[in-house]
C-alpha cells in the first residue's frame, strides 16, 4: 500500500471478505497515522509493516496480493520476478479507471501523465502477460468504489477479471460520531503539484469562506507555505488531523463539503451516504493522472 485511500481499500477488502490480512505500508505523508488509526477502528490487519522500496520477504511469503497501486514500479518489478498467483487491484484514487483501461487493452501499461523511463517500463509487459494469464485463470479481480461502467466492466470480465464494488460500508460502521457541522473545504495539492497557482488557489479558498466560517482539511502533499496562506484567510479553521478525509468525515452529518474536483467526489459521498451531507465540487476536473 503506498496511501491512506489503498489502505482503506485493504481494511474495507478484509471486511467484505471476513479475513485478516497482513499489510505492507510504503512511508509516505499519512501513511503510520492512517494505519493506526484503521487498527484502532478494528481493521483486520494481521501486521502493518512500514518499507522503502518493495518488501520483498513479505510478497514472497504470501501468493495472494492485495495492490494499492497498479501502475507502481515497485509492483511491476515484483509481480514479473515473484508472479503471484493471485491478485486483487484496490483504488488508487482516480487512476481506477485508466488501470482497468490497461487490463482491457485500451491504452498502454504506464502511468498517466508521466513521462516513463527506466527499469520499470521493462518490466511492465511481463507484468501484464502474468496478470492477463492468472485471469484467464480466475485469479485477478478489482475491489473498487469507482464506477468502471458497463462496457469497461463487460471487457474485463471478457479477459475472466471480475469486479466488485464497494460503498465503504465498513469505513461508516467503524466511525466514531464526530464533531464536525457545517462547511468544510478539502485541501488540494494542485498547487504543490504546478497544477494550480498558489495565488489562485487562496482565492478560491477565500471565496469558499467568505461570509461563514469553515473547517479546512489539508491534503497529504500541501506545503507549508500553502496551509500558511489558507490560515491566515479570516473564518478559515485548519485542522492537521494527518489522516486522509474519508476518514475524518465517517460518521459526521450534516455537512456541506466543498473540494476541487478529485476522487473524493467519488469516495466521500459513499462515505456519507444516508447522513444528510452534501458535496459541492468545484472548479474544472484534475488532470488525468492525478489523484490524491
């Protein structure tokens, strides 16, 4: 797992399935926090190991892989060198659909947006030949919260892939009852990642604020200078929970959510169905490629 939404994909995938899986988290922003937090939630989690790199003892003990990323190098390496027997793909925000576009055949094994070189771009076809052999086997299938649509679902199902949706059903049964009401703004890291001007961004953030008083999520990749800049808007409450949003919002009400387009507008309604919220997205879609 390589981020806090892969790993809640994990713990909803361990729920679904009634099965305790260990988990191997790559260190990046949120990651410790994000796994304590699920562990405290009663995600069953055998063991949650932190690594740089790929953790190659662990994926050699184990022949059934959860995979939070599969445009990873990392992944790519692995599965070419190791050849699971059997593996689940999980949501990577919204590269959900531009990876099951690769199993299809309609586009090429690399990440969207990125400029591919190195080992990695090697590896890639014998990673997909062994992943399109173990479905022709009935052994890969994807576990997501995305709507892959209709024709997306039948071609892979064609190639012997199945999938399952889930609506995090365990992420809202686990939530503690929180304090949040009223609007909340989910940071972004367009800004961070040369999408955004930084100077665009704060007004936009103002003019979310403007008139009221709003709680203000940070993104994992936010800079300092940014969350500085969005503090001092007047009304705006930043608060550095270090955990990703799905789990803050789970078992919030009545919140009016206002974000930049992303993959929350995909995961955070599913997170508050049923509890009154509504979410506002604003602005134009993220490029593709970038997620959260």
């Amino acid at each position: 797992m390589e981020s806090p939404l892969q790993l809640i994909g994990a713990a909803e995938w361990a729920a679904a399935h009634d099965i305790t899986v260990p988990v191997a988290g790559r260190l990046t922003a949120q990651m410790p926090e994000t796994a304590t937090e699920l562990l405290a939630r009663g995600a069953r989690f055998a063991a949650t190991d932190a690594y740089l790199g790929i953790p190659w003892r662990a994926l050699m003990r184990h022949r059934h892989w959860l995979v939070g990323d599969g445009f990873s190098g990392q992944f790519r390496l692995a599965a070419a060198l190791l050849r699971p027997r059997r593996v689940t793909f999980l949501d990577d925000g919204a590269n959900a659909v531009p990876f099951a576009d690769v199993l299809t055949g309609r586009r090429p094994y690399r990440r969207p947006g990125v400029t591919e070189r190195g080992l990695t771009t090697r590896v890639a076809p014998l990673a997909l030949d062994h992943v399109l052999g173990r479905a022709i086997a009935g052994h890969v299938e994807i576990f997501t919260a995305f709507d892959l649509g209709e024709g997306r679902r039948d071609a892979l199902a064609d190639r012997g892939i199945r999938v399952r949706r889930h609506r995090f059903d365990w992420t809202r049964a686990s939530a503690p009852p929180s304090g949040l009401r009223g609007r909340v703004v989910l940071g972004s890291a367009r800004p961070a990642d040369g999408l955004m001007p930084l100077g665009d961004y704060v007004a936009w953030v103002e003019g979310v604020a403007r008139g009221t008083s709003v709680v203000y999520l940070p993104h994992r990749r936010e800079t300092d200078e940014q969350l500085a800049a969005v503090a001092r808007i007047p009304g705006v409450d930043v608060r550095r929970t270090l955990l990703p949003a799905e789990l803050v919002l789970a078992g919030a009400v009545d919140l009016d959510i206002v974000t930049l387009a992303s993959s929350t507008v995909t995961t955070i309604p599913l997170v508050l169905a049923g509890t009154g919220s509504a979410v506002r997205p604003h602005g134009v879609a993220a490029p593709e490629g970038r997620t959260r």
